[in-house]
C-alpha cells in the first residue's frame, strides 16, 4: 500500500513536469506576446522585454523559471497585475472559484441522484421521458450559454438576483443570493450527466439476477433498491464525481467572467488573453495538480468501498 | 373451451385421486395432498412487437414433500409460471385470468406487500446463474441472514450464528471465516449453496429451482442436486424443478409436467413419463435423448422446425406444425387433457378413441423395454 502511493506520486510528479514542459513552450509559442500592442515603443518593448527576462532565448528563460520554481517562486505577473506575486495572486482567488465549485456539487450531486434515480424507478413513463428530455438539453447546452440566459431572464428582466457576483468579504444575504446563479449555472451540466448515468446504471441492477433472489428472499422492492441496488449503482458514480468537479472547475472559467467573480476561472481567462506568461503557467499548475491528487485520491478510496477491489494488488483476497 | 375442459378433467382427477387413493401403492406422491395449486394461469407480456402469449393456461398441482419438475425447451413458459407464483414478473408482464391457490388464498389477489410476507418464508426460489444472483458487493452472510434480520426474526448478533448454521446445512465448510466475505471469493458451486442457503433462510415449505444446475459444470451440477434433494427430504419441502434437461430430471422428479409453448402438454409420474410417453412432443424429445447403448448405424432423432411464435400462438395443438403423426383436427382444434391414469395426463388427439394407434419410435421403445426389465431385476 505505501510502497503504492509512492510510486502513484513518484508518476504524478512526473506528469506534472510534462505537463509544465508542453505548457511552457505552447504558451511562448503563441504568436505576439505581452507587449505587442503596436502602441508601445520599439524602446520600451526593449526595455520591458528585458526586464521580464523575454529577450534571452527560450532555453535560458525555462531553466530559470525551473530554478524558481525549485524554491516554490512562481514568479511575478507580467500583465494583468504587474509585478505582483503570482502565488498570492492565485491564493486570493482560489478561494473563491473552489467555494462556488463545492456549492455545485451539493447542488448537483442530491439533484442528479434524485432524478437519476426516479427516472430509472419510473423507466419508460412520462416521468423519465421528462427527465430525459431535460438531460439532453443541459448536456448539449454548455454552460456559459446557460449563464447568460440565466443572468438575462433572471436577473436582468425579473430582478431576482444581482447581475454580478458580490464581492463582500462575509457571507451575507446579497452575497448568498448573488451566488444563486452562477452556481446554476455550473450545475446543470453535472446534474444531467449524473441523472443520466445513474438512470442507465440503476436500471441495469434493478434487472440483475441478485435483485431477483432479494425479492424472493421476502425483501419488498422498497428494501430491495435501497439495499441491493443503490450500493451497486452507485460505485461507479464515485469516479464520475471526480469527473464533475473538473468539469465544473473548466466551466468556471466562462462562467466567472460572465458574473464578474474574481476567482481563478477569471484569472486564467485574463493571463491567456494577455500572454501573462507566468500567470497561465501557475494556473496550469494548479488545476493539473488538483486533477492528479483528486484522481489518486479517488483510487484510493475505491479500496476501501469497493471489496472487490484491492488498491496496489496487495493479497487481500483469501 | 379447451382450458375448461382441461379444468374440469383436472379436477374430477383430483377428486378422484382422494378417493382412489388406497387402491394406488406404487405411486405415493397421488396421496399427498396439495400445497400449491395452480388454475388455467394465462401470463403475457406487452412488447413493441406485440402481446406475446407466454403462458396458455397452465395448471398444476404441488403435493406435500414432492418434487414436481416442469420441463421444456427456452421459451415454453416453464420459468415464466414459476415467477408467476413468486409474484416476480417483470413490470411489462399482466396476469389475464388465472389462480394460484395457496394456504386458503390466490397469491394473484395479493398485493406485493402482502406478496414479500410469503416469498422468501412460504415459498422461495433460486436461480439459474449463481454467479449473478448474489449481490456482488454484500458479504455473503449478511445476504443469507438479511431478511430474517430485517423482519426481526433474529437479532442482529445471532445472525452469525444462524447463518453459520446455514452455511453448515448446505455444505460450506468454515462457515464462521467465510461469513465475511464476497461472492467473488467463492466458486460457482459454492456461491449455488449459498443461494440455497438464502433461499432456506426464512424455513420456506415450497423451493423452486429454476435451472440451477444449468450455469454449473457436470461434477458440481451432481453435487448441487444432491444437496437440494437432501435438504428436499431433511425439511420436508416441496420442490418445482424447472430445467431443460431430461437427464436431471430422472434422478430427482417425482412427477414431471412437459411445457410447450406455454402449456402443459403432458403430466404424470416420472415412470409414466419415461416408460409411458404419450403426447407426441414428449415422445420425440425422448427419441431425441442419446444413449449410451447407441451403435453407431443408429441416427438421433431430431424434431423438426421451431417452436411457434408466442405473439402469435397457433390454433389447435401447437405442437402439430412439427409433428408427422398430427391429426387434421390438432390445426383445427385445441385438444384437452386426456387421462391416461389417475396421475397420467396428456393434452393431444391421438389419445381420443378415434385417433390411430401410435407407436414408439423403435429405438426409444427398445431402450424402454431394457430399462423396464433392468428395473424389474433390480
């Protein structure tokens, strides 16, 4: 088991440098850079340019980014808040872009099991059909579009809502009611994908053959979905969980700037636009490492609620 | 009319039996009266194809203590009439008419809540694919334990010990160690016996086994009738043994009832239907058994074409279509139950005191004789 895990982080390192490595180059290979607007002297894009270290060659500038990050400096934004410290930068936002995250979830996860599950109770009647027709539409519809509609009719023509995000540093009312919609917003897709699954995955079981011995055992079905069948459908539901933070991780970045939020999402949409080098770069880091560890995270835990499967392929088994 | 006239025969037989029966000493089972009975059960299903007539009105009895085997090929409503009585039909499934009479009362009245008090604790059922019909992820003792403990019959800190009883029952050995663990630490036989130890849980009176040995290879399949016929006899339970297989059949039946296309189509003792064949179905799938006393100049018989289409069943017999010997009436006209004896009863035309004589294909009628004689000296 330990042996495991270290080798499981040995590879997400790994991984992770690659992962810097293609980000590096791709972000410097894109054409223009910081300082193209034709605006700016050819003097002082000199300057500026050697001052961020931009005229040596590519090589030169990735070791010294290598070394710095070797010490956890991550270097200082170019431009869309310059010569502010990324690390800071990244660690005010993260914040808020994570609290909004989980708030999908909790959204998405009661929701999509409840649907998931009655329509697949209810498989074929008017009831599933409705709920099908549902999932087709958040699935097929991205979030962003979602955002905007939703910040149209209810905030901008029914005044329910605030049209931006709060930014008050307590949670308050205002604050609370000006997350209502974003959250929507990057919960529908996980809702649909969720109902879906849990729809096709239950009503498999529910067919299974153990399902029949319960009932002939005397459980009523009642008994029977709660004992046998939820358990059963729900296993592979756990990794999809993973699969919908990230989602809603991504689909935050559209859906941030639609509400004005400062978190990441927004910030990362900024540092691109702007070629702020060092700013993308520790974006990347961040969500590629949160993807890694969640995703060991979750093989680990599928040993201890799965019995059928042992993490490290230790002899648990008899 | 044809299933009236098949209800009305079976039950003058009945009566009869429980008069007759001191005259009877060979048969034991016709004295036993009956635990289950089952009434012109009409079972279909809607699909997108249409109605499919899966059961045409079948009735049966079950006595105390025997074991009735139902054989017939896929599709002849052999295992549909047995999730009729365990009230597990499939949603897409309806009931048309028919009863199914048990301890005073028609299970089909029942609602499933009422239903659940009788599965598992009157009557109870395994299935055919052990390796299916345990829950992958419950840990097999808890599955065995699990509705006594819900219905309050245990508590929960006896369950091992009642399970581990169980367990011992059914042939497991380590019962306390394996009570912890999963199905897939088991073997097919073995997750079989645990089945059966599930299904034994709750002391039912009627077991129906539908195929439970077809997913087991040969060795274990022996093992596994065994066990069910010994725990048959140690409980006193009436057994439906739904199966395919004529050869299983033999060692473990004491009545047997020939399914096809969603009826009856012959019923009587084991000996009867072995040595006795009268329904044209049962005779060739008989012939269409190998032998071992079979030289090689000998063909198999084969019955040809399929079974019929149960969205649209056939008039008359629907056996006819593939049997040579047919009668003109048997497209016309469904016949009924003909006795044959107090226990013996067949569903064909040729048994009517008008219809030609049939004889046995010859090499089924030789392989009757020596077995006749063989029993004779033994």
């Amino acid at each position: 088991m330990f042996k495991y895990i270290t080798q499981r982080i040995l590879l997400m390192i790994l991984t992770l440098f690659i992962i810097l490595v293609m980000t590096y180059f791709l972000v410097q290979s894109v054409p223009g850079g910081p300082f193209a607007d034709p605006t700016i002297k050819p003097a002082v894009r000199a300057v500026l340019n050697r001052r961020y270290h931009l005229d040596q060659p590519i090589w030169m500038q990735f070791l010294q980014y290598l070394k710095g990050l070797s010490h956890l400096d991550f270097g200082v934004s170019i431009k869309v808040q310059p010569q502010a410290d990324v690390f800071k930068m990244i660690a005010a936002r993260f914040p808020v872009t994570i609290q909004l995250n989980l708030l999908s979830n909790l959204v998405i996860l009661p929701v999509g099991f409840i649907l998931g599950i009655l329509a697949a109770l209810k498989k074929n009647s008017i009831v599933d059909h409705s709920i099908q027709i549902m999932v087709v539409v958040f699935i097929s519809v991205p979030s962003f579009v979602l955002a905007a509609l939703l910040q149209y009719i209810f905030a901008y023509k029914l005044g329910w809502f605030p049209i931006t995000f709060s930014t008050a540093r307590h949670m308050n009312l205002e604050k609370l009611l000006s997350m209502v919609l974003p959250v929507l917003a990057l919960s529908f897709g996980g809702i649909a994908y969720i109902a879906r699954y849990l729809r096709d995955e239950l009503s498999e079981v529910l067919n299974s053959d153990f399902m029949l011995l319960a009932r002939a055992k005397g459980l009523t079905m009642r008994q029977a979905v709660v004992r046998h069948a939820l358990r059963n459908a729900l296993f592979p539901l756990v990794g999809m969980i993973l699969g919908i933070f990230i989602t809603v991780l991504s689909g935050s970045i559209v859906v941030e700037n639609v509400f004005a939020i400062p978190g990441t999402g927004r910030l990362s949409l900024a540092a691109i636009s702007s070629n702020d080098y060092p700013l993308v770069m520790a974006n990347v880091l961040l969500y590629t490492a949160i993807g890694l560890f969640a995703r060991l995270i979750l093989d680990l835990a599928y040993g201890l609620i799965d019995p059928r499967v042992t993490v490290g392929g230790g002899k648990n088994a008899e | 009319m044809g299933n009236n006239t098949v209800n009305t025969i079976m039950k003058d037989n009945m009566t009869t039996n429980n008069v007759v029966n001191t005259t009877t000493n060979t048969v034991t089972n016709t004295q036993r009266n009956s635990i289950l009975s089952v009434k012109d059960l009409h079972v279909s299903f809607s699909t997108y194809g249409g109605t499919v007539n899966a059961v045409r009105g079948v009735s049966f009895d079950l006595k105390h203590g025997e074991t009735l085997a139902i054989v017939g090929e896929s599709g002849s409503g052999k295992s549909v009439s047995s999730k009729a009585v365990m009230g597990l039909l499939s949603k897409n499934a309806s009931i048309p008419s028919g009863e199914i009479h048990y301890d005073g009362s028609n299970l089909l009245k029942l609602t499933d809540k009422e239903f659940s008090k009788i599965r598992g604790s009157k009557i109870s059922m395994i299935f055919q694919d052990p390796m299916l019909s345990l829950n992958p992820v419950m840990k097999v003792g808890k599955q065995i334990t699990e509705m006594l403990f819900l219905s309050g019959k245990i508590k929960k800190k006896d369950a091992i010990a009642k399970a581990a009883q169980l367990m011992k029952a059914v042939g497991i050995e380590d019962a306390e160690k394996r009570f912890h663990q999963y199905p897939f630490q088991f073997s097919g036989g073995m997750r079989q016996r645990i089945v059966i130890a599930c299904a034994l849980a709750g002391e039912p009176e009627i077991l129906i086994c539908d195929e439970p040995t077809t997913a087991l290879d040969v060795s274990v399949q022996a093992q596994i009738l065994d066990l069910i016929s010994d725990i048959q006899k140690k409980r006193n339970l009436s057994v439906i043994f739904i199966t395919h297989d004529l050869g299983v059949v033999a060692g473990i039946a004491d009545r047997i009832a020939v399914m096809y296309a969603g009826k009856i189509v012959e019923i009587g003792t084991c000996d009867e239907i072995f040595y006795d064949p009268r329904h044209p179905y049962t005779i060739k799938l008989l012939a269409a058994m190998p032998d071992m006393d079979m030289d090689g100049s000998e063909e198999l018989i084969s019955i040809p074409g399929a079974p019929p289409d149960m969205l649209y069943p056939p008039k008359g017999d629907a056996f006819a279509a593939r049997n040579d010997q047919a009668l003109k009436i048997d497209f016309e006209k469904e016949p009924p139950m003909f006795p044959i004896s107090e226990t013996h009863f067949a569903a064909t035309w040729l048994l009517h005191p008008y219809a030609p004589k049939v004889e046995l294909p010859p090499s089924l009628q030789k392989r009757i004789n020596k077995a006749k004689t063989e029993s004779k000296k033994g």
